[in-house]
C-alpha cells in the first residue's frame, strides 16, 4: 500500500521534532558544566540555610567566643585554598593519627 505524500512528509517531521528534543536532552544531560554548576548552587542555597539555622540556635553567652574565631578560622581556610596538596597531607595525617589512637584504646580495654 503506498501513502499519501502528504502523511509521509508529517511523519518525517514529527520524527524530526522528537529526535531534536531528544538530541538537546542528551546534550544537557552530557553538560557536566552546566550541571556541576547547578548542583554547587543547591549546596550553597542549602549550606546558606543550615548556617542561618545554626546561628539562630547560639546561644549569645558564646557568640563573643566565636567572633574571636572567625578570623582565625578564615585565615586557616584561605591558607588551604593556597595549598590544598599540604591541608590533604595535614588531614591525612590527622586521620591516620586517630585511627591509631583509636585502635590503641581498643586494644587496651
């Protein structure tokens, strides 16, 4: 049975639309970019929420303690965006330390 040229014509376009839509869906998911982006913004949008939380609930006998440290704890942190290879090496080392900490008192008790 032959079709009307017409129909075959609606058809070749209908499938053109739908590969399109799936081509830009592929494209967005293939987008690590864009996506790794999107989801730093959440973790932000989220972190922001947690911290307004957390400063609700401090109780104001320990706030003059903790601006006292702010400025030390921004320091630390801008020391280990200039040299993340030595704050892995610090908090390996950290870790690795309790680890033995922890295994000692297992083996004492």
């Amino acid at each position: 049975m032959a079709e009307d040229p017409g129909a075959i014509r609606e058809a070749i376009e209908e499938t053109r639309e739908e590969m399109a839509d799936t081509i830009q869906a592929l494209g967005q998911k293939a987008d690590v970019k864009a996506r790794a982006g999107e989801k730093v913004a959440d973790l932000k949008a989220t972190a922001g929420e947690a911290a307004h939380k957390l400063d609700q609930k401090i109780p104001e006998q320990a706030r003059p303690a903790l601006d006292a440290l702010a400025p030390k704890a921004q320091a630390g942190a801008a020391k280990m965006r200039q040299n993340p290879k030595a704050a892995a090496a610090a908090g390996g080392a950290l870790g690795l330390l309790l680890l033995i900490r922890r295994r000692r008192r297992r083996r004492a008790s």
